[in-house]
C-alpha cells in the first residue's frame, strides 16, 4: 500500500514537471517563448541548414537536388530507426553496442529464410508469403536478442557496456555462420520494396498521404489546444498555434514536393514502362515519391513518440533514467523494464536489417558494421543525455540525418573515408560538449 502511493505520487509529480515549463501568463514572453519551441530542436535545424547549404556549395548545386535529398532519406532510414530505440536505452544510463551485429544476424537469417529455406521446403520462389514468413522471422531473433540481453543487464547484474560488447563480437559471427560467409541474394521482390529504391509510392499517392498528414497534424495542434483549455493549463496565443500548423504544413508540403519531383530516369523506365504506368517508354516521366522506407521510419517515430509521452511503460523508461533508485522506490520493476526496452532494441534492429538489406537487394556480411556507433552518436548529437533521463525521438532521428548528410556530402565533395570518420568523431564529441554546457547554462542536470 506504501509503495503504491509512492508510485502515485511519483506519476503525478513526472505529470506536473512535464507541465510546468510554461511561463506565467503575467510574465512577457518573446515569440519563441509564445511558439514554445525547444531551442535544442531549433539549433539542430540550423544545424542541418548549415550542412546543407556548405556541402550544396561546395558540390555546384548537386547536394540539395532532389535526387540527392531522395537518396539522403533512404540512406538515413536504418540508423534512425535503431536511434529511436536508442534513445530509450541511454535514457535508462545504459548503452547498447551490438545493434550493428544483431542487425546483421537478423537480416542473414531473412536472407537466408527466403532465398535457401524456404524454397527448399516446397514454397515457390516469388511466394506471396516467403517475405512475410522472413520477416517475423528476422523480428522474432531481434526480441529474443534483445531480451536476452536485458536479461544479463536487468536480472543477473552484468553491466550493458559489456553485455552488449560481447554481443558485438558473437551476433555478427552468428550470421557469419548462417551464410557461411556468402552474400545471400537476389532477395524476393515484395521484400525490396521495404529498400527505398524499389518500393516508392509515386506522384499522386505521395501528395494524398501528404495532404492527410497536413490535415492530421493541424487538428492534432488544435484538438490538443481545446483539451488543454478544457483542463485548465496554460495555452498559447492562438497566432502562435496558427504559425506552428503553417510551420508543419509547409514542412511536409515541401518535403512531399521536393521528393515528388525527383523522376524516374528514362533508361530505367525503358526497362519496364508498365510498372510505372506508362504504354510506352517514350514521353513517360513518373516520379518516385515518398519511398516506403521512409513512410516505415515516420510510422515507428509517431510510434516510439507515443510510447514515450502517452504511456505508462514511456514514464517508467524517463523516472528510471532519471533516478534508478527512486523509480524502484516507487514500484517500478525496473529489471522488467531492462528486458522490455532491449527487446524493444532488438526488434527495431530486425526493422532495420529489412531495409538495409532490401535498400542493396542482397545480404553481405559487411553489412550494418559501425552502425552501433553511428546509432550512439545519432541518439546523442539529437539531444539524449548520457547521463540518462532525457532524450527525444524526433532529436535522434534529426541527429541520425545530420550525420548522414555529413558523410554523404563528404562522399561528394571527395573527401577520404578515414577523414570522413574522424570528422564525424569529432562533430560528436562536439556535440556532447554543447550539450553539457546548454543544461549548465539551463540549470538542467
């Protein structure tokens, strides 16, 4: 009965801090106080703007061309869906350096399943389900991975740091061992649509999921506005609310339209003029779109967001990150929740291995090497504290792009790979010292 009222209690402060930041309503307040706009988020924009823009320069125009911005989004799609899983990880001050490894266990196993196995037991290759069957497959490795993992780490005691070290070394060979060593491929074709590439939703579908999306995030802004009046917090000014639904429908308007105007080129669509809906190849010019890929990545960040703001498991995740031995005080099982939360990490790595894998349209044994690091310092560059207790989704997804924009552009301007690295090194390291200083400047611990 104690401990029950501690954990009430605990939930109603987290409630009361996550709606406390608002300023009294005497006090004055600039427009970006009005717009209740996290400054991080705004600098990381900034920061994407000003990579953009240098490496656009340097490049003679070719970096913000929407063919480049289409292949930018695929190739950010892996990383960030892991990073979104990351987040919740280093919330709870633990770390996981396998998801590279686990990734490629995951996809050799899809691999594996849908071009050798399953094939070999009767099912025709092109079967409508053997992409299905690999893919629950490939997610039911990641879970029990992961929640082996959390295991080690939550219930017998064993630090994550080492836990998942080890897992770096065992899961890759795993994979190793079901291929023996061999790049598994052509993947079936329902499969590779899940690549970018291969699996785009063309011009009219892309504007009508766009035009939903609009209308979605407007009334989500206002609906959330009327359930705050009607519970009595504090709200903004209504020109501020009207200035962010603008903001958010001229940002997906014109991520759908530079997406849209990229065309299929003329020698690929001379390939097979039907399958982009043409008769014939000459003077048909479709466009790709939004690709599915990416369409997955928003559909898992509107996903993890939720479970982080709206859920009891997403509390737990921020009170246990923010003081293990209070959380548990309160009644929280905090070594379930260990478990939870890595097998959460291994699914989302299993997500991963099917777009990474589909994006190349084969399995090889390199693949997803580094990606642990990459998925470490998209999570941390976007705001997530490693001192546990504070991150967001949407910061590691935006961390996750603006890595891949500085390797990609690097990539086009010429720039080694050992440099390319180092940069990348150093831009996190970077990173955390502005972190560490932006929350001594704000008094956040």
């Amino acid at each position: 009965m104690y401990r029950d009222a501690l954990r009430h209690s605990y939930e109603a402060r987290l409630m009361s801090d996550q709606t406390s930041d608002t300023a009294p309503a005497n006090r004055p307040r600039n427009v970006l106080q009005s717009l209740e706009v996290d400054t991080r988020l705004l600098g990381m924009i900034g920061a994407f703007i000003l990579v953009a823009l240098v490496f656009n320069v340097l490049t003679d125009g070719r970096f913000l061309t929407p063919r480049n911005i289409f292949n930018l989004t695929i190739q950010t799609a892996s990383v960030a869906i892991m990073a979104t899983g990351m987040v919740f990880v280093i919330v709870t001050r633990h770390i996981d350096l396998s998801v590279g490894a686990i990734l490629a266990a995951c996809s050799a196993l899809m691999a594996m399943t849908q071009v050798r196995w399953l094939p070999g037991l009767g099912l025709e290759i092109g079967h409508w389900a053997i992409p299905w069957i690999a893919i629950a497959a490939g997610v039911v490795l990641g879970a029990f991975i992961g929640a082996f993992n959390g295991w080690l780490i939550g219930y017998q005691g064993i630090p994550a740091f080492i836990v998942t070290l080890g897992g770096f070394l065992v899961w890759r060979n795993v994979g190793w061992y079901q291929t023996n060593g061999q790049t598994i491929g052509p993947l079936d074709q329902t499969f590779l649509t899940f690549g970018g590439i291969n699996g785009t939703l063309g011009g009219p579908l892309s504007w009508g999921l766009g035009i939903i999306a609009i209308l979605a995030s407007i009334l989500l802004i206002f609906r959330t506005r009327r359930t705050k009046v009607s519970h009595g917090f504090p709200v903004k000014p209504l020109w501020a609310e009207l200035c962010l639904a603008g903001l958010c429908a001229a940002a997906i308007a014109g991520f759908v339209g530079v997406l849209t105007s990229y065309q299929v080129p003329s020698r690929v669509v001379a390939r097979d003029p039907e399958k982009y809906g043409c008769a014939v190849a000459e003077g048909c010019t479709p466009v790709y779109g939004l690709p599915i890929s990416v369409l997955l990545l928003l559909a898992i960040a509107i996903v993890m967001t939720v479970i982080a703001r709206r859920t009891r498991f997403g509390r737990y995740i921020f009170a246990t990150g923010g003081n293990p031995d209070a959380a548990e005080l309160s009644g929280i099982n905090t070594r379930m929740l260990t478990v939870k939360i890595f097998a959460l990490m291994g699914v989302l790595c299993a997500i991963s291995a099917v777009v990474a894998s589909a994006r190349l349209a084969n399995h090889s044994n390199d693949l997803g090497t580094l990606d642990e690091l990459r998925v470490i310092a998209a999570a941390v560059i976007g705001g997530t504290a490693l001192s546990g207790g504070i991150g967001t989704i949407y910061g590691a997804i935006l961390g996750a792009l603006i890595m891949q924009s500085l390797q990609s552009g690097m990539a086009m301007v010429g720039v080694d790979a050992p440099l390319q690295n180092i940069v990348v090194g150093a831009v996190l390291v970077f990173a955390v010292f502005i972190d560490i200083q932006y929350r001594k400047r704000t008094g956040a611990k």
